[in-house]
DNA sequence: AACGCAAATGATAGCGCAACCATTGTGCTT
DNA sequence: AAGCACAATGGTTGCGCTATCATTTGCGTT
C-alpha cells in the first residue's frame, strides 16, 4: 500500500497537478493558508493557544483537524531547541527491575508531557556511552542513567551536556548531578543479619550476572559474616549469566554439592534466582524453612504468594521513577529539590522461607 | 553544577570573551572550521565516511573527538527527511509479555542503527491515538503497534503516513500494513480440548484486564465446550482489573465458592492468574492435578519451574518482535518480504498441572 | 478627544544540517 | 598529448518551525 514510494514520485507527469492530495506532507504553512492566517498564529493555537483570540483558535483548530496536519517535531526542536524529549538508559529490558522504574518514569513524563527515550546498555559501560551519545544526539532536555560505572568519556561529555541528570538505582558518592537510589551494602548487610538472628549458621550466597549492586550487596553479606568470623568463601556461588529460576536452581544444586549439605541458609541477590533454589530444594525434599532459610531480593510478586513465602528485600523501584523523573521534571521548571540525592531505603519483608518454627 | 543556568549566559561580560568554552553548543560549522574543511565534508565523515579520503577523515575525526562534537539529529531530520526512528505502541510497560516483544524489537533495530520512541497506552484507543499522534510528530521511519483496535481517526492518519506499520500480537483480518501475531481464539480453544483429553469434565475460566487478545482465548474455550455441550457461563470469572498473582488468587477462591467445588479445571488466561491459583489452590490442600487442572498462558519462565510444573500456552514473544522489527527494516531497505501477515504460531506446553496420574 | 497600554496578529530571520549541483584534481585511455 | 571518467571537495539553498521584533486594534484614562 505505502511504503517507499519514491517511484511514485517521479511518475508524477511532469509538473502538471499541482500536488496531488496527500502526496506531500502538510506544513504549518498549509494551514495558515487554509485558514487565512500567519503560520506563526498557527504556531501560538498549537503551542501558545491562551494568547490567541477564540475565534480564530477555533477557525484554524479547524483547518488542522480538516487537513489532518501533525507537526513536525524536528523542526520545532530545531527552532526552539526544546526537544521535549527525556533520555533513559537501563542495562536490561527483560528486567522487571527496570521495568517497574520505568513504569514509574513514563508516569510522570508522560502527565508532564515529555516523551521518553528508552536505550538498553545491556550492562556494558562501553554501549552504555555509545547509547547515551546516541540520546544526547536528540537533545533532551533531561537524562536518567543508571548506576555509576560510566567510561570517563562518557562521564566526561554528559558533564557538559548542562541538562539535569539523575543516576538510579544506587547510591553514589559523587553522583555527576542527581541521584536517587538505595544501599545495596547495607541491605545485604541486614538480610545476613536477618537470618542470624533467626537462628541460621552457615549462610551460603547465590548471585548472577554480579553487576555492581549485586557486588554491592555480596559485600554487604561478606563483611557482616567477617564481622561474626563466619565468613566462608567457599559458600559464595556466583556466575556471570543472567538471572533466570533456572540459573538459580542450579546455582543452588552446585552450592549443594559442593558444601555437602552443611549450608541452613541461602541470600539469593534476586527474587528469581531465590525462586529457582526453592523450586529445586523442593525436588530435593529439604525442608524450608526447618532445614533451610532463603532470602531473596526485590521483592517481586511472586515472593508473597509462593509457597512458602519468600523472604526477600522489598524496594520502592516505581517510587524511584517517579522520584528521579520529578527531580528533573522540577528542574526543568526551575523549581527546588530538596536534595540532590535521594535514598529511597529499602525493607526486609521476613516471611515463612526463613523462620524456623 | 549544571542544570539550568541560563543565569550564567546573562552574566557574560558584555561580548567580551569570544565563547566561553563549552558555553555554546558546537556544531558541524565549529568542526569544519576547526579541521579547515567545509561544513559538507564534516558532514560525510559522519555519514558517508567511505565518500572522503582517509587523510581528511581523520583529521576531521580528531577535530570531532577534541571539540567532542554530538550531531543535531533535529536538524539532520528536517535537513533529510530521514529519522532513523521507529514508533512503538504498546498496552502495558509493565507486563513481561510486550517486555520480551520489545527486547526483540530493540535487538533488530539497535542493530540497524534505529532509535526506538516507545509509548504505553494503557489498553485504552484514546489513549492510543494520543500516543500513536506523538509518534507521528517524530516523524518516525516505521511503526509498530498492538493489535487491531485503533480508533477510526487513528486508523486514518495511519494510513496516510505512508510508512510501514506492523500490527502485533494477534492475527488481523484486515491490517492496515502488515501483521505479526498468533490466534488466540484457536489456543483457548486447543487448550479445552487438551483438558478434556486428561479426562477433565468442568472446565473453569480465569480472566483479568480482558483487553482484545483475552477475550479471543476466552471465545476459543467458550467454542470448544459448546461444540461439546458441556459450555456453563457459571464457571467463568473475569475483572477488568489487570492481571497479578493475587488477582488469580481470588478470582480461583471466588470460582471455588461458586460453584462449591465441583469444577475439576481452570483455564487462567496468563500464567500470573494461573500462578495465584494454583499457590492458593496449595493453600486450600486441593490436589493439583488429581482434583484439579490448572492451565496458565505465555509460557513465563516459572511455569516450568513451579511444583508442580504449569501446563502453559508457549508464544514466541522475542521472536514476534523480531518479525515485526525486521519486517520495518526490509521494507525501508526495500527488500522484499515473504508475506504482509506472519502467524507465529504457539503451542502448549503440557506439565503437570495437567495431568491426571 | 487625545493619549497610552495591552492584547492580538504578522513579517523576518535563522536554528543545524544534508540535498543538490558545481568545481577541482587525479589517473587513465587512446 | 589530448581527452575523459571519476573521485574528492565545496557553495548554496531550504527543510518546517519558532524567537524576536514589529504592527495593528481595541479600550480605558484623564
């Protein structure tokens, strides 16, 4: 039907008909005629419309209905050098994780209206610059990142990109504007000390992929354990692969074998990996929680209902959309944040999984 | 440190210093002068570097890179006509079905070098044509939206912006462009015929948010029992609400109350109601599968792995995203393309939950 | 009645880039 | 040696819109 249809184009007999209907793009230009007025009026009903008399705003609300004109973005970014555009870079798409904080971004972009540009860094500094190249190509007006370990480079050049900035997901020392996020440290710190306290000894530790927060939070679980002289780094399974229940389960059978059974305890840095070593416990027919606690992280749905339920780290992710995409969002209009950064907390949701009867 | 400080621009002294260094944006122009070019060259060095020779291009290169120089791509757009965006449309950021669409979406385009502008219109046309309006202004080189239920107005524009436009999700009779997608009304069908081939006799039906695609799957299982004539309006449950583990809960509870019991199946349509059925199903010490079959949708991750396993309906998500992005792609490449309407086809996945010892 | 002031509308210019066409230079053919 | 093809580079123009600065109109003030 559509589709490239340059050929028809230059069928076009010579310059005979003058433009066959909806052969060209509408302009503001187009319009104005339409309605016999300056295209800048034009401009004031679309963006502007309280300083335009009513009959006129509607004579030429008409005329964009009729004609069914959009306007070009591009050009008025280029006029006005307001892109309207926000830029977001996550290192995962299929993470509900992100998902969520994105949903909590789009809400607040989208009421404010801004639309959202969304880059996947798939966890690598090194895409992660050419990504956030690529959205400062747009111009946005404002840029969510995620995390802190950006190439020098890419710190470097949105330094002087002088659009705000908000880092998620973590809490950082020197964040390059804003930051909102949580601590990954101490969170693991406290589920350790959670599981302590419920009376568990030998608390093994499962992770994945091991980004820099779940670094974060096996450093947490380390020094609490050092702290008690109860650390063993031989109960610390951990692979580069992604998260899955699957990986989980499996992670969980070679912790297993290789501890012979000693371990009563396992923090899983996500709900996923947690539900995939209590699936597989359940194969096993080790009794959880009596002979075995497990903590997740995150918190995700399934933690509450699963059977048992699973003890895990719940974290306000929408609230954190939200809460950076107003922080720019105010910035834009000039209003005060109270501060430039901002700990979200986080709070260990105890469940069956890991008391002991 | 940055952030809005237009302040700073006025404090300028007078025209004094000639530009305050990375006061003002560099453009192609600053490049071009700084490598003793034209403004031209600069410009191929970017697109076309094959076109200028290599002594030039690298010179030019370092000037990039020292001034680090980010392209306009507003004023690329309006220069060329060209966007290098592609628009999509989805219902829901948050549910993991469109998550892996997108994933597939992203790989396929990132690869070809295209910007993805993603809007969420919650389930609503309205709000789809809001959204799809937006992405129109963006100029978008394709689009990609869900389903077949657009508003006429939206329809119309659709058709005129002479672009290629994949409809996914579900298999249309009439698409505007083209059409990736499976039907849904033969896999609620094929599912009742799956449980009434383990011997189950009442067949319950789970629904939540009931968008276009659900109410398909649930005309396929009203079809299969009535050809049988075992079809009872009794033995459905539905909300509006939108689907969760602790909605599936319910609606199973409230389905139990009903009809005291006597139904001996559920058909959820997604594995999140089927997850919370069959956790409260173990609450309620009902027996999955001997007293009760239970069949979720989408295949997620832990149907496979839940005890005991979910008979689930497997659709290939990242696949159809995929499609649909490398559809746009060859039709822009102007490749040719094997067929405008792509059945993706599903297949049940039959587990334990199903299966009557 | 003359003035001023604000609201409503218009004319002009330019945002940063690439399309288009022109020009120059290089190496080859005959 | 003259001619030619083609690669490499540059100048000019305009994409569609809005910022900026006029200009016009209406209306209250003294």
């Amino acid at each position: 039907m559509l589709a490239k249809n340059n050929s028809q184009v230059q069928i076009l007999p010579m310059k005979t008909a003058k433009k066959r209907l909806s052969e060209k793009k509408i302009t503001l230009v187009d319009v104005a005629n339409a309605s016999g007025v300056s295209a800048i009026t034009v401009s004031r009903v679309i963006n502007q419309p309280e300083k335009v008399s009513e009959s006129l705003r509607i004579q030429v609300q008409k005329a964009i209905d009729s004609l069914g004109y959009i306007p070009n973005q591009h050009a008025s970014s280029l006029a006005s050098s307001k892109s309207r555009v926000i830029g977001v870079a996550i290192p995962s798409l299929s993470n509900i994780v992100f998902t969520e904080v994105l949903r909590g971004i789009y809400e607040v972009m989208g009421a404010n209206g801004y639309k959202v540009l969304l880059v996947d860094t798939h966890y690598s500094p090194l895409e992660e610059e050419k990504m956030i190249r690529t959205l400062l190509s747009q111009s946005p007006e404002g840029l969510i990142i995620t995390g802190g370990d950006q190439t020098k480079a890419c710190q470097n050049f949105l330094t002087k990109a002088r659009i705000p900035i908000v880092q998620i997901m973590e809490l950082l020392a020197d964040p390059i504007d804003m930051n909102v996020g949580f601590a990954h440290g101490r969170a693991g710190y406290d589920v350790v000390k959670h599981l302590i306290g419920q009376g568990y000894e030998r608390i093994g530790f499962i992770g994945a992929r091991m980004d820099p927060r779940v670094q974060q939070r096996m450093q947490g679980y380390k020094l609490a354990l050092e702290q008690m002289g109860k650390f063993d780094k031989n109960l610390i399974v951990t692979t580069p692969e992604p998260s899955s229940i699957g990986v989980g389960g499996e992670l969980f059978k070679s912790l297993m074998a290789s501890t012979n059974g000693v371990v009563d305890a396992v923090f899983c840095v996500n709900d996923d990996l947690a539900l995939g070593a209590l699936f597989e416990a359940q194969r096993m027919n080790i009794n959880v929680p009596q002979d075995l606690a497990i903590c997740g992280f995150n918190d995700i749905e399934a933690a509450a209902y699963v059977n048992p339920s699973l003890t895990s780290v719940s974290v306000g992710r929408y609230e954190m959309g939200v809460k950076a995409a107003d922080m720019i969002i105010r910035v834009l209009n000039e209003k005060p944040i109270e501060s430039r950064k901002v700990d979200m907390g986080y709070e260990i949701k105890k469940r069956v999984s890991t008391s002991r009867l």
